[in-house]
C-alpha cells in the first residue's frame, strides 16, 4: 500500500516535471519539486517500513534493490539542488526515477527469507553504499545524456526544443564531473565492502562471479574515464558518452547479470 | 554645376583583397587631405578610411584629369602598376556616385549588411573634411543627405538590427557553450567593423581579455586600445588559440586562415576546453570541417542569423526597401542640384517675388473699387519695384567668378530667398 501510494506521489512529481518541461511554466516546476521532496519523504517511510516487515535490511529481493535505487537516485537528485540548480535537469531524473519505480513495482514484493550467508551487518553496509553509488553515477547518466543532446543541438545548428531548454555544456560537464566524484569513491568503497564480506562469508576475497566481475568492469570504465578526464583533459562529448557507458554497466550488474549469468550472487532475485 | 562632376574613387572589400587595402592604409587624415588639395580640377573633397574601404568623394571641373591624379596618389606608397590599380579601384560618377555613397553610409555596402560603425566613420570623415574648408556647397549637401538617407534606412527597415542580433546571437550561443562569459578571453582576427561590434557585446558579457590579430599591427593596436586589450601578428594565431576560448573572424581574406588540421592539434595542448569560433568574413576565413572536432564550434554568418531566426528572405526584402530609400533620397538631391545652377536659379526668384506681388495685389484690389486704368498703373508700379529689387542681386549672380564662389552665391541667395523649401 504504501508503495503504491509513493509510486503515485512519483509518477504526479515526473508528469509535472514534465508539463514544466514543455511549457516552462515556474509554478509547475515548484509543485513538482514539492512533490519530488513529498516521494522522496514517502519513500524513506516505505523503506522502514520494508525493514520492520522483513526484520532484516531490505535490499535482498529484486524490487527492494530497485526499490531502493531509485530512493538512492532521488535523494541524489535532492542533495544536488540544495547546492546548485541545472536548469531542467529534473525532468531527465524523475524519468530515470519513474522507470526504476515501475520494475520495482512488476517485480515481486514477497518479502524473502535471508540465507545465513548473508545474515551479517556487512549486507546494509555494502549493499547500500553499492546502490547509493549507483544513484550519483544514474545522475551522471542523465548528464550525459542531455549533454549529447545538447551537444547535437549546436553542432547541426538546428534549434529545436531542447536548444532553449537544456543548460550550457559547461553546466552539464560540470555535473558530470561533480556526479563522478561522488560516485566513483562510493563505487570503489562499495566492491572493497562486498569482498570483505566475502571473504567472512565465503572465505575468498574475490571469486570471479559474474557479479563481481561485472561490478569490476564497471569499476573500470569509471577509473578509466576519471582518469581520462584529470590525466588528459578528456572533456565533453567523450566523457558524456563514457558516462552513459558506465552506467550501462552499473544496469547489466545489476539486472543482466542476475538474469542472464549465474553465480554467488544468485540469490538476490 | 553638372551632376557629372561629383565623382566617387575609392577601393573596398569587394574590389580589392585585404593585402591591397591594407597597402593604401592612411594613418593621419592630414595627408591625404593635404594631397587631394593638390589634384588639379578638384574643387571639394572629403577622404573616408575604414578597414575595409579607402574612398575620396570628390567634385571636379575635369573629372578625368582628377581621378587619374587621385589614383595615382592613392597607390603612389604601393608597388602596383596603373593597370592593376585600375583593377582594383572603382570610380562612380554623377547619379552612380550619389547612389553608392547613400548605400555606404546606409551601410548597405558593407561587408556584413547593416553594421552600424559606418555611419560614425563616414560622419568623421565629414567632420575632418569640413573643418579644413575641403567641402563646399555640393559636398556639404550631399554628405548631409547621405546621412538622412542611412537615419531613414535605419528607422524605416530592419538592416540594422540583423547586424545587431547578429553579434547578440553569437552572445547567447557562447552562453550556451560556455554558461558563464566571465573571464573568457576573445581573440579577434582581423579588424573589422562587424567582429568591433561583436567584441562589444562579448565584452559587456564578461569577457576579460580581448586579443587582436591584424596583418597590420598598426590597426590591431588602435582596435585593441578600445578593449584594453593586446595586439598581436596574424602569425601568432596559432599560439593564441591555445588560450583564447572564443574567436571572432573577419579578416576578408581570400581564402581559408585556418584549417582542420590546424585546430585538431591544439585541442589537446588546449586539455580540450571548447573553442568557439564565429566566422563574419564573406567570404570565409574558416574551413567549416573545423566544426567537426570534438568541443570545437563554428559558425558562420547564415548560421548565426539562423539562431536569431531572420532568414535570408527576410534580410532580401529589407535591403529591397533600404535600396529603395536610397534612390529616393538621391533623386532628392538631384532634384537640389539641378536648381543650383544660374537659369534655373533666377527664374526661381522671379517666379517667388511674382507670386507675392500678385498674392498682395489680389488681397488690396478686393476691398477697393478702381478703374481698369488705375489696376494697369498699380501693377506696373509694383512690378518695377521688385524687378529694381532683384536687378542688383540677379548681377551679382551671373558676375563672372571662380565656379566655388558662384555655388557659395547660389545657395546663399536660394536661402536668402527661400527658395527650396516649397518644393
């Protein structure tokens, strides 16, 4: 029930992100920033609420992960616009929101019993700092995304609605920059804490499971690009493009991993 | 004074490449005033330089002889044969002449239509021309007609704010790129009328530093003084586009300054912080491939007025109707000429002192009842009185004197007598 009700109050937030993205109109814009902040708010309530019901950290079933990533990619969102304002950047997340609350609600919300494996204080550690992460580098994407479209705009010279609508590439670099090196360091801490915890559960650091590989790959991409973007000054296009790539990852460790490929992480459908 | 002897010489951007200009570049206007008071056959003169034109607007007793001598010194500091110099000038006579100098100062002829620096420059011109006495009567009408011409053109069609929304354009696409203009630097290669006014609007924008690149130092100095700027050698552009972040180009060269090639290279020196170049030369300094690197933006003028949404059509049917008021204001001032000569001048007078001697004989002869007889004796009375009246002008009028002289007489007495304000 409360879920539904939060997915209700989310998807009013993103259709009024959306009439504000086509009429430009500042008063939709506050009440759908209001009403964001009301589901982000709704959210953290159906999260406890998750946690007294399952009596242990709800991120082991497939629609608490997803569930809480996008509560991850809100508060993001949220923690962002109290330091500064990308003009219409919230239109591009609350779609990313919207469309990770409709899987989290197909998907089943029996409660599950937890395996002893996993019957530790490390799983709120790793698996929260692991999605939380992922909630910046979901920001980076929509950066990313709006930048090429931006990007676009400007090189073939035809001014459509975005031209108007979008900030300046500067702006969108910069996001991109600021949701890298927030991102990037909970990523790394993340997958440190996932093969502490592997080690006491499973006695090995690091066993090559899909899972882990993936969140490896992952990690690389990232690395590269940070690295790209200090070392060499890679900027722009390329980053935009590298940051899209990455968060693609982040989607295939996360969902094509467990449903394509089979490994110790199986368990957390 | 025949229409025929207002002539115009001159060279612009459309006649002769930069490095032609560029050699008939006259720092200090004493000279070439001091020079045109030599030419034989001149009478009045006026000596307009800008970046992208040299003309002398001149009245001449012997236009042939004149303009030879004007051509000869105009390209006496050059190395071209006459030939050449005949190739690259442009000499307009009577109608012609009042024609092209209306579309000039109503900036019709410049290099991006609708700037509006020229006015300014003509109107200086003018300015230091009068106050040596080198502009007489003819001169002095028909440069301050050429001035109404461009105010109309300017009030009356939108020629003027495509130049200005041109640069504000470029303004809000480097917003667009850049977000913030504080402290970006801005190069300016080649210095035209069009990339001063860019540079304005730039600069009220933020912008910090402002680099002019001129293949003559001497103009790149005088521009760069505007802005607080430096100046610096065409050759040095590379080195430039390492730190610069937005490029102005309109040096009116005839082919590319600048190719991909070129750019690729610095981006990676520049750690690919965007560049954005806007390119007002016609015809382009800038190869447009350059627009496909990576951070690297490149407009031209048709994009730039693409972003204000003012299409060519649009610009087409505004010079159309700019054209159209300069023919009017030139056949204006013929109109002016043809009576400023001795005939016509005369019977004008005649015509004006008859007109109120018959208006106030009509006004008396009303309220008195006279005889046929006593009519015939007032009107001869008073045509005697104003025929003794003008006699003495009217000689003084066709006394025989130097052609100055006789057009100072003729306009004093047509203002004396108000005698073109009917019309």
């Amino acid at each position: 029930m409360l879920f539904t009700g939060t997915y209700i109050v989310y998807a009013l937030a993103t259709t009024l992100y959306l009439v504000f993205f086509s009429s430009q109109n500042r008063k939709v814009r506050t009440m759908a920033r209001r009403l964001l902040l009301g589901a982000g708010v709704l959210h953290t309530i159906t999260l406890i609420a998750r946690y007294i019901a399952a009596g242990h950290t709800p991120l082991t079933t497939h629609h608490d992960t997803v569930s809480f990533f996008a509560w991850s990619v809100t508060w993001a969102f949220l923690s962002f616009r109290w330091r500064y304002e990308i003009k219409n950047f919230g239109t591009f997340v609350s779609l990313v929101i919207m469309a990770l609350m409709t899987v989290a609600r197909l998907s089943s919300q029996v409660v599950n019993e937890l395996p002893p494996a996993l019957q530790s204080l490390w799983l709120p550690i790793h698996a929260s700092i692991a999605i939380a992460a992922n909630g910046f580098l979901a920001l980076g994407f929509c950066g990313g995304i709006m930048y090429l479209i931006q990007d676009r705009q400007l090189k073939k010279k035809n001014f459509g609605v975005f031209y108007h609508r979008l900030p300046s590439l500067e702006a969108l670099d910069q996001l991109s920059q600021h949701c890298l090196t927030i991102g990037f360091p909970m990523l790394t801490l993340g997958i440190m804490t996932g093969s502490l915890w592997a080690k006491q559960a499973w006695g090995a650091y690091w066993q090559w499971d899909p899972k882990e590989t993936w969140s490896l790959i992952t990690w690389l991409l990232y690395a590269g690009l940070l690295h790209q973007r200090f070392a060499i000054g890679w900027r722009g296009r390329r980053t935009a493009i590298m940051s899209i790539l990455g968060f693609a990852a982040v989607l295939f460790t996360l969902w094509g991993v467990n449903f394509l490929l089979s490994g110790a992480h199986t368990y957390v459908r | 004074m025949s229409v025929e002897q207002i002539l115009i010489l001159g060279v612009n951007h459309k006649t002769a490449p930069v490095a032609v200009r560029e050699k008939l570049a006259f720092p200090d206007i004493e000279v070439p005033l001091a020079m045109l008071a030599e030419v034989p056959g001149c009478e009045e003169y006026c000596f307009l330089s800008t970046c992208n034109r040299v003309e002398v607007i001149f009245t001449s007793s012997d236009p042939e002889k004149s303009t030879r001598h004007i051509r000869s010194f105009l390209f006496a500091s050059s190395d071209l044969t006459e030939e050449e110099a005949i190739a690259y000038t442009y000499l307009h006579q009577g109608t012609e002449a009042i024609t092209h100098l209306y579309r000039v100062a109503a900036s019709l002829d410049s290099m991006v239509v609708g700037e509006p620096q020229i006015l300014g420059q003509l109107k200086n011109a003018y300015r230091e021309a009068s106050e040596r006495n080198c502009t007489g009567v003819i001169l002095n009408r028909l440069i301050h007609k050429a001035f109404s011409a461009a105010k109309r053109v300017r009030s009356e069609t939108n020629i003027g704010s495509s130049a200005v929304s041109i640069s504000y354009a470029a303004v809000q696409l480097a917003k667009k790129i850049f977000g913030d203009l504080k402290n970006k630097k801005v190069l300016l290669a080649g210095a035209g009328e069009m990339a001063e006014l860019a540079a304005e609007h730039l600069v009220a924008q933020g912008c910090t530093e402002v680099i002019v690149a001129n293949r003559t130092l001497e103009n790149a100095v005088k521009l760069a003084k505007r802005f607080k700027g430096k100046a610096v050698s065409l050759a040095e552009l590379h080195e430039q586009l390492e730190v610069v972040d937005i490029m102005v180009s309109s040096t009116g060269a005839p082919h590319l300054i600048l190719k991909k090639d070129e750019v690729l290279p610095l981006m990676r020196t520049r750690r690919n912080r965007p560049l954005f170049f806007i390119d007002i030369a016609v015809p382009r300094d800038l190869d447009p491939e350059i627009n496909e690197i990576d951070n690297v933006y490149l407009y031209d003028v048709d994009d730039l007025s693409q972003v204000v949404e003012i299409n060519k059509s649009d610009r087409a049917t505004e010079a159309t109707k700019a054209e159209r008021i300069v023919l009017d204001e030139g056949l204006k001032f013929l109109g002016w000429l043809g009576n400023m000569a001795l005939a016509p001048t005369i019977t004008d007078l005649r015509k004006k002192a008859d007109e109120i001697r018959l208006a106030e004989m009509e006004k008396t002869l009303a309220n008195l009842d006279l005889s046929e007889k006593e009519v015939k004796a007032i009107d001869k009375l008073t045509s005697a009185i104003i025929n003794k009246l003008l006699h003495n002008p009217i000689l003084h009028l066709k006394d025989d004197c130097h052609s100055d002289t006789k057009q100072l007489k003729l306009d004093m007495i047509r203002r004396f007598f108000d005698l073109d304000s009917q019309k």
